[in-house]
C-alpha cells in the first residue's frame, strides 16, 4: 500500500527540525557572500592600490607625459566646447 505525502501530518518536531535545516542552509549562504563581497573588495582596493603606485611611479620616469596629457585634455576640451557652441 503506498503512502501519499499528503495524507501524512508532520509532527512538530519534523517541522522544527525542517526549519532549523533552512535556518542552518540559509545562515551558510548568507555567510559566503558576506564573505566573498569582502573578499572582491579588499582585492579591488589591492588592485586600485597598485593601480596608483605603479601610476606614481610612471609620472616620477616620465614627468613630460603629465604636461603632454594636460595639453591634449585642454586642447579636446576646447574643441568640444567650439563644437557645441558652433551648432547653436
């Protein structure tokens, strides 16, 4: 004779051991993000840290390149203002 699951009433110790299951898997889950976000966050806040060193570094070697990229920057800057004022 076969049992059908809906026939059956769970006791309340099934329900509450069902429960503290979900409580314990949901805890883990919530966990490993927790974790992980913080995880990508300190290697983003490593890589931008790199990021500026090896920046500081490459102007302290190339200190003409500074100058160059201020002069195209206003150079572009003043091109795109001529432009919008032009269309008006």
């Amino acid at each position: 004779m076969e049992v059908d699951i809906m026939d059956k009433v769970p006791s309340a110790d099934e329900v509450l051991h069902e429960v503290s299951r979900i409580k314990s898997i949901m805890t883990d889950a919530v966990e490993d993000g927790f974790k992980s976000a913080m995880k990508a966050i300190n290697q983003s806040r490593d890589a931008a840290e790199d990021a500026i060193d090896d920046t500081r570094h490459a102007i302290k070697r190339h200190p003409q390149a500074m100058g160059i990229a201020f002069a195209v920057g206003v150079l572009l800057g003043g091109a795109a203002l001529w432009a919008v004022t032009r269309r008006r």
